[in-house]
C-alpha cells in the first residue's frame, strides 16, 4: 500500500479498481488487482496492490 496523501475529514473519496491478471498455481486460482482512493478533485490518495485466491483446488 502506498499512501501519497491523507484528506481532511469529511472530504468524500473515490476507490476504483483493476483486475491486473488473473493465474493459476498448483491448482489454486488467482487474481492480482491494483485499487485507487482518490479525493472528489481526482488527486490519487492511495494505491494498493493486492493478490488473492478466488478457487481452491480440490483436496479430495
């Protein structure tokens, strides 16, 4: 996470985001995605850089 700015209170924020790529590894299903915080003027707040699993193989 990076933070580039802290707004005032009360100051409304947008969070949007991408799905950067979507992967597999032994058997489990990815997804890395990048989200922007951005202030009602549109200056970026913050960005994080997340990966998460979404499947899980079968343990059976």
């Amino acid at each position: 996470m990076e933070v580039y700015s802290c707004p005032d209170e009360g100051v409304l924020a947008t969070v949007s985001g991408e799905i950067v790529r979507t992967f597999e590894r032994n058997g489990d299903k990815y997804v890395a995605f990048t989200v922007r915080v951005s202030d009602a003027g549109g200056r970026l707040l913050a960005k994080v850089e997340h990966t998460s699993i979404y499947g899980l193989r079968s343990r059976a």
